[in-house]
C-alpha cells in the first residue's frame, strides 16, 4: 500500500472520529459525495485512456458511468434543496489525495499502472464505504440526503467486491 493510500484511509478514520460527537453538517456532507465520487471520475478517466486490459478498462467505464451518475443525483437533490456544499477538511484531503494518486498513475504504464489503478480502487472504496456507514449516513440530518446516500451505498460495495476480484486476478 502506499503513502497516499494509507494516508486516504487513516485520514478518513480520523475525520470520522473527530466528528463522533459533532458530526458534519449537510452541506459539507454533500461535498464530501461530490468529491469523493468526482476522484473515482477522475481516476476512471485515465485508466480508460491508459490501460491496455479489457477488464480494468470494463471496470473503469463502470466507475466513470456509476460515480458520474451518483454526482449527478447529489447536484440535482442539492439544487432542489437550495444548499450550497461546503468544503471540509475531509473534502479537501480527498481531492489532494485524488490528485496525488493522478499523478503518480501518470508515471507508471501497462502491468503496473493497472495493478496500481485497482489497488487504489480497492482501498479507496473501502474507506469510502467506512465513511458511509460510520460518518456520513448517520450524520445526515436531510432525509433526501441520507436516503440518497443509502440508495447508493450498495453499489460502492459491489464496486469493491468487483476490484477486489480484479485485484486477485492482477495478483496472478
């Protein structure tokens, strides 16, 4: 694992620890969501132009198609809401954290950039699901809001399920 993948995951932990007793207001919740799926756009993006693997490149699509359509139900329900997101420190960090892991996919090619592409796939979707189900979810005091997060809470985990399985398969 590296840096910035445990630095993803620890981060997460921590933020989500810090606001067990406060917990994060919608607005940056909403941030938090269009961030964190904006990342998995953005990294799905350059693995469909860089991968030469029929599957990362199936997978990629999937994520890029999924995570745009979550963007796309959050910025609609914030609109009709009338709430502007609002920037955290968790937001922030997973768009450096986005930005940090383009840019070292950027430097590696063929085997390698897929085996690195799917092991952050694997780590960033758990630690999102870990921030759904710790933080997010029971901090969201919208019922529109926390109903879209548990909507689409089941298709972050079948997206782990299925870079796991093509992280195994990378392995061999």
């Amino acid at each position: 694992m590296t840096t910035f993948y445990r630095s993803c995951v620890c981060f997460l932990a921590l933020t989500a620890a810090a606001w067990a007793a406060e917990g994060p207001t919608d607005p940056q919740i909403a941030a938090i969501v269009v961030t964190a799926n904006q990342v998995d756009v953005d990294a799905g993006n350059l693995a469909l132009k860089h991968t030469q693997s029929k599957e990362v490149k199936d997978f990629a699509q999937l994520m890029v198609t999924d995570h745009s359509g979550v963007n796309k139900s959050a910025t609609e329900l914030v609109q009709r809401l009338h709430v502007t997101p609002e920037n955290s420190p968790t937001s922030e960090s997973l768009q450096k954290g986005g930005n940090a892991n383009l840019a070292a996919l950027k430097k590696v090619s063929g085997a390698t950039f897929d085996k690195n592409y799917i092991d952050h796939e694997v780590t960033y979707h758990q630690a999102v699901l870990d921030a759904l189900d710790k933080t997010l979810i029971p901090n969201a005091h919208n019922a529109e809001l926390k109903a879209l997060l548990v909507k689409v809470r089941p298709a972050f985990a079948a997206h782990l399920e299925m870079a796991r399985q093509l992280q195994a398969k990378l392995g061999k």
